[in-house]
C-alpha cells in the first residue's frame, strides 16, 4: 500500500509538471507588436523622450566604459528624479520642466564609441565652431547672427533628444508613408516607405530628405540632403551629415530609438545614441507657436542697438563704455546637469 500511495504521488507530480511546463514555456514567449491593418509594426501615438531626461548626452568619465548604473547609482538617481518630479508638480507657469515617470539606468545617451562620448570634431568643425563662438560673443548686426533654434526655423532633426520641456512626438502611418510630428516648432518629416532614391544632392533642406524601410520589427530611416546651417549639440553639421535612425516597439508603452550620426566634416567617426520612446500617464502634444508672442529676436537686437548707443555716448563723454554680456542662448540639447542642479 505504501509503495502504490508513493507511485500515485510520484505520477501526481509528473503529471503536474508536464501540465505546467507549457505554461511557463508560454510565460516566456517574446512580447510581439502590435500590426497595422496592413501587416506593419504598429508605432503609432504619442510618445515622448521625457524618462530619458535625467540621463546626460555624454557619459561622465567615472563610469568609463559601463553602459549602465550600478544598483547603488540606480537608487541614488531614482532618489533624484523623485525629487525632481516634486519640484516640477509644485512649480507654475508655461514653461515649466518636463520629467518623466520612469528612471533609467543609462550612463549617458551615447552609446558608441564604447566610452559613451563624442567622438573628437575635425579641424574643420572646430574652425566653424570658434567663429561661432565669436558671433554669439558680439552684439548681433542682425537676426541672421542668432541660432535658426532663436529664430523659430528649426530645433534640427534630432529634435527627439531630450531637453527641459517640448519632448513630445506624434507619429502617424499608412502603407506608404510614415509621418514624425515633433513638438518643439511643430515640425512633421514626412517618410516614404516606396524605395524611392534619395532628392538630387542640389536640394538641402534643414530636416533632411528622408527614406524608411522595414528591417523586421524596425523601422529604419535614412536621412542625407541637409544643410551646411544645423548643428547636434554646439557643433555646426556639414553638407556630408549622414543620419541613419531606428525605431522598435519594445512594449505596449515603449519605443527603442536609435541614431548614427555620421558627419566626415565634423567628427573622425560616426557616433550612437540610444534612448526609449515612452507613454506617460495624461500625455499630450501641445502648440508650439514660436512666432506668436516672441519678442526675444526684437529685443535681443533691440538692446543690442541701445547698448552701441550707449558705448558712443561713454566714449563721447570720456568714460569707459558699460560692461557688454550679451545673451547667449541655449544650443545644447541637454542641461549640463539634468537634475538642474541638484547636488549628486
């Protein structure tokens, strides 16, 4: 009797395993897209790069080549990201920063060269950047001397890095063509999906001309015709600036985005970035009319103007002319600090 109670639960327990192997083989089946209705990856809604807000550009060189924090630094920038969430739902007004509801491990945005920065910018790019420099360090003569971000044309075609508010991107799709709204100047990049080539290399545009294909999953875009007047971060791109981007839907609430940027004129080697495309809970794309209400052009030249009146009338009189601090504007896509200061 007690050897037949012991092959009972002997065979209780296989039988038990054999139901549940096909569960837990089932619990470990890999997340699949949505599709459109004609058979495509699914991208389309709102999406913003906010939860990537908190990660720097460029990875602080004490983490060398380490892609992600320790546990450790994961808690301590969880803690700082809490806090910064609290400051932004006690502050008012327009423009407030923007964070994310999630927190990254990532070390820093790029991802190749191994050690997370930029790569060195050639001669050439370090030329065009002094004399830029050397612009923004005089009073402007016109509105030609401001950056094309200051003069509402563009925030460039990486718009989707983060800054401190404005990080949101819609995108629409149909068989032929994908559509990327970005927030910032509400600029749309229309994307054909036929294998069309590329526009004459006569034709530049700010944004690029762009084509996608389907790698997969992942949508691929390729973009070339820029030109000579962009730059990502505070370097001027040239005419030879390659962009070559890719978009996977991860999770019902995530999109990988990655980018190679590559620029023969302005960095010895191409370069990565990668960063996720999330939903936040009440997200939503909001106008932005830089025109409507921008006083800044008319008054940076404006002062501008009274300041050199007001040099000539010191020297005029004998005096030393006032102290000049022109406004310098803000090129870089991410604060230095993205927690705005907090200490770490």
């Amino acid at each position: 009797m007690i050897l037949k109670s012991q092959m009972s639960i002997r065979l209780l327990m296989l039988a038990f395993l054999l139901t549940a192997l096909p569960l837990a083989a089932q619990s470990k089946k890999p997340w699949t897209p949505p599709r459109t209705p004609w058979g495509a990856p699914d991208l389309q809604g709102v999406w913003t790069s906010d939860d990537a807000r908190g990660v720097p550009l460029q990875r602080p060189q004490q983490f060398g080549d380490r892609r992600e924090l320790s546990d450790e630094e994961f808690a301590e920038r969880s803690r700082r990201d809490a806090e910064t969430r609290s400051d932004m739902k006690a502050a008012a007004g327009t423009f407030v920063g923007e964070v994310g509801t999630r927190t990254l491990r990532q070390t820093s945005l790029i991802v190749d060269p191994l050690d997370g920065r930029t790569p060195p910018t050639t001669p050439e790019a370090q030329r065009r950047a002094a004399l830029t420099a050397a612009a923004r360090a005089a009073l402007p003569a016109s509105w030609e001397d401001r950056s094309i971000s200051d003069r509402c044309i563009t925030r460039g075609v990486l718009g989707v890095l983060p800054t401190i508010y404005g990080n949101g991107l819609q995108i629409v799709q149909n068989q032929g063509f994908v559509a990327i709204t970005l927030e910032m100047i509400h600029e749309t990049r229309l994307i054909p999906l036929d294998g069309r080539p590329h526009l004459p290399a006569r034709m530049k545009m700010y944004m690029g001309d762009a084509r996608g294909r389907w790698d997969g999953d992942t949508l691929v875009i390729d973009t070339t015709n820029f030109t000579d007047r962009t730059a990502v971060g505070q370097t001027p791109t040239s005419e030879a600036f390659h962009l070559v981007e890719r978009l996977t839907r991860v999770a019902a609430d995530t999109i990988s985005y990655q980018a190679t940027i590559e620029d023969p004129q302005a960095w010895v080697r191409p370069w990565t970035i990668a960063l996720p495309l999330t939903t936040q809970p009440g997200y939503r794309l909001f106008p932005y009319e830089c025109h409507e209400g921008n006083y800044a052009l008319r008054n940076i030249l404006s002062a501008a103007r009274m300041e050199e009146r007001a040099v000539e009338d010191a020297i005029a009189k004998g005096l030393p002319p006032p102290p000049s601090s022109p406004w310098q504007g803000n090129d870089l896509f991410l604060p230095t600090d993205p927690s705005f200061g907090r200490p770490r």
